[in-house]
C-alpha cells in the first residue's frame, strides 16, 4: 500500500462519521508522520506495514472522538443506553459546525451523504406509495356502500319532482 491510497482509505473511513475539520486534521497528521518516518530513513511500504490498516485506525479515531468529545458546535439530539448500556444516538440528530456545517443524521444513517439522501428519497415515495394504497383500499371498500344510497337519494330527489329547485 503506498501513502496516497492509505491516506484515501483513511479519508474514506472518516468521511460521514466526523466533521470534515477534523478528517483534514487527521489525514495531514498521518501525512506528517509517514513523511516524518521516510525522513528518518524507513522506506514507505515499511512504515505503512508499522501503521497498519487505516479502516482501524479511521474506527479508533472515531471511537475515542466520542469519548473525548473533541467537537465543536451545537448538538441537537438525544442518547439513549442500549441493553449492553452503550450509548447510542437515537432518532434525528443535527450537528452544526461553525467550520464545516451541518451534519445530519437518522441513527447512524448520514442524511446530507448521497446515499442518505437516496434512501430519504426512497422512504418518501414509499410512505406515499403505502398512503395512496391505503386510499385505494378505502375507496374500493366504501364504493360499493355509498354509490347505492347516493344513487337511490338522487332517484328519490327526482320522483319528488326535482328537490328546492320548483
């Protein structure tokens, strides 16, 4: 593995998962140290060897921000115990950052990502497609009950001669 790809597979790791502050902050840092180490001497597959693999140290980092509680910002949502007593962010939570903006989240689900963003879209058309046949349901159920007493009121209304309107 050469820098560049560590450092992407880095980036990919973070993105989506802390502010991107804080992923540019990381990935310069790893820049610095493998530039630091090839400096010394140590040929870049050996200190890529020394890092390992960047998912884990993209988990670290994202693990131990929440412990530390490194962000910046204001914070709208709420932590819940699970029943290992993790905390966990439920439902919609809102992060804005005076640097990077808003980061928003359903669970674990990142909303302003592409695929969040398709998936929202996807919950939409399928709630809408759920509410129009809920209404189709009804329609067809109710049609066979209401046409008749409109049909036999306005057959009533034309026999009586035509209703308010002699």
């Amino acid at each position: 593995m050469t820098k560049k790809e560590f450092l992407e597979q880095l980036r990919e790791s973070l993105q989506g998962e802390i502010s991107a502050r804080e992923v540019n902050d990381n990935i310069n840092y790893y820049a610095s140290y493998i530039d630091g180490e090839i400096g010394k001497g140590k040929a870049e597959a050996e200190v890529m060897y020394m890092l390992g693999d960047p998912r884990l140290i993209a988990k670290t980092i994202i693990e131990t921000r929440g412990i530390s509680g490194s962000t910046t910002g204001n914070n709208y949502f709420y932590e819940a115990d699970d029943e290992d007593n993790t905390k966990t962010s439920k439902g919609f939570n809102a992060n804005y950052d005076k640097n990077d903006g808003w980061d928003l989240r359903f669970g674990k689900l990142k909303l302003n990502t592409k695929l969040g963003r398709i998936i929202s879209l996807l919950v939409v058309i399928l709630i809408f497609a759920v509410v129009i046949v809920v209404v189709g349901q009804l329609v067809a159920f109710l049609l066979p009950v209401v046409l008749p007493i409109f049909l036999v009121m306005f057959i009533l209304t034309l026999l009586r001669g035509g209703g308010r309107y002699q």
